[in-house]
C-alpha cells in the first residue's frame, strides 16, 4: 500500500520502518524536511518536502504528530484529505491528572469532524513505538486494535495493521477510540508508577487462541 506517516519522531519512525520491511510504499513528511529526509533514510522510506505531498497519492495517511499539533497538521491538508483513510494515533497525555484527558472524548472523533470526507480510524496508539517496530512479545504477536466508522476502511487499516506483524482486531466504531486512548493513558501510567521498562503491549487472552 501508499502510506503516509505525518511526523518523523519515535512513532513516525517505528511505523516507516515496520511499513517498509513489510513492502510499503512509505512518505515521510514533518515541519522539517531535513528531519523527514533523515527519517526517511534510516527506515528505507521516503521523504517529501511537505506534509501535502506526502500525502497525495496515499491510500493511508497515519497522523503521528503531537495531540496539540494536529489541528495545524489538518487544518493545512483538510481538502487533501477528502476521501483517505486517516489513521489516527495520536494520544493526550497528562500524566499529573489523568482525569483531564479522560473526558468521555476522542482525538480521533475530534479529527472526524474536523476532516468531514476523510475516513478517520483509531490504530496503533495504545502501543510503544518501540513495539510498533516490533509488534513481539515472547514470539506472540501483540493486540492490533482497529476503531473506525467507516467499514472499509477500518478493513484496510486492520490489513496493514497485519501486515507489520500485530494480530489485527476490529475494536468497533469510532467512538471506541476513546477506550483505546484510555488503554494508552493506563499503560504509560504503569511504567511510571512502577518504573517499568515501556516494554509491555496489549494481548487479550482466552479464545481464539493462536499462534
Ligand atoms: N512515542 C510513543 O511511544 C507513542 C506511542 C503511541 C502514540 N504516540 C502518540 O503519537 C504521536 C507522535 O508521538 P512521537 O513520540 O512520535 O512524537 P515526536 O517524537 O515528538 O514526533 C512528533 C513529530 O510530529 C511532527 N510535527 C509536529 N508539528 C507538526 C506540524 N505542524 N506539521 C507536521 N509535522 C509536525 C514533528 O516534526 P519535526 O520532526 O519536523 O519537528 C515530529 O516529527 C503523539 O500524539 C503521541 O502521543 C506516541
């Protein structure tokens, strides 16, 4: 597939680089050229000059900018992004009162309303970046949850979801995002409280089994 990753940080990277060593067709684009062709370089993808080329001829276009970012980020590419599929992995973090991101809200329905034609999924956000590079643990394959409103491209998104390497789950309509941004705010709050190693991702156990 044409991806797009919008940010070149931990999560652009960790993507890119799963992305491109599972075949896609991967454009980096940050505020930074430079930065996204340094990116580019390290994770074989490549880099555009802007954040509208890099998205032109996309079929997915994965939103890892910071939460207070993306405003900005869709506010430049809004006609763009008329009919793609958005995968949003954006998170909000405050880590002193939770409470305050957990509002009953979604970054993902936010960005719905703001880019009304584009396909808005939720994806990826509830894992590290570190296990977006590698979706492993213990040699299972960790939870791929995909929240969308949109079937087919909530299809989409769980095939490429797949194809770098997590189990692909349909975790329902959009308004699910706000369960997976909960699942983000509780797993960074772990590490910190118990001085974790930011190396667990989520698995459901039980049926069906695999692997
Ligand atoms: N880090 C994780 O493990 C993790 C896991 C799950 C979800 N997330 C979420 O994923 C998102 C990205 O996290 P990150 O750790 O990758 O952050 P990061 O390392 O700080 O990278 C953010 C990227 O966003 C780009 N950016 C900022 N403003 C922009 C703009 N106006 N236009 C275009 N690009 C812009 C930056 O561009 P420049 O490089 O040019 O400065 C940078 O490449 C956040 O919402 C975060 O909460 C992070």
């Amino acid at each position: 597939m044409k991806v797009a990753i919008i940010g070149s940080g931990n999560v652009g990277k960790a993507l890119a680089k799963s992305a491109t060593q599972a075949g896609h067709k991967v454009t980096l684009a940050s505020r930074s050229p430079e930065k996204a062709r340094e990116a580019a370089k390290s994770t074989n993808a490549h880099a555009a000059d802007s954040t509208k080329d890099a998205v032109k001829d996309a079929e997915l276009v994965v939103l890892a900018v910071p939460a207070d970012k993306v405003d900005e980020v869709v506010g430049v590419l809004a006609p763009e992004l008329d009919g793609k599929v958005i995968i949003d992995v954006t998170n909000r973090v405050d880590m002193k009162d939770p409470g305050k991101t957990l509002d009953g809200s979604s970054m993902s329905e936010h960005i719905q309303k703001k880019a009304p034609q584009a396909h808005v999924v939720k994806a990826f956000n509830y894992a590290f970046a570190s296990k977006m590079a590698d979706p492993k643990v213990d040699g299972k394959r960790l939870d791929g949850f995909v929240a969308g409103d949109d079937e087919q491209a909530k299809q989409k998104t769980l095939q490429f979801v797949e194809s770098i390497g997590f189990r692909p789950i349909d975790a329902g309509p959009l308004a699910m995002a706000r369960a997976l941004e909960g699942m983000a705010s509780l797993n960074i709050i772990l590490q910190l409280k118990n001085s974790w190693p930011w190396q667990n991702g989520w698995k459901l156990v039980g049926p069906p089994e695999e692997d």
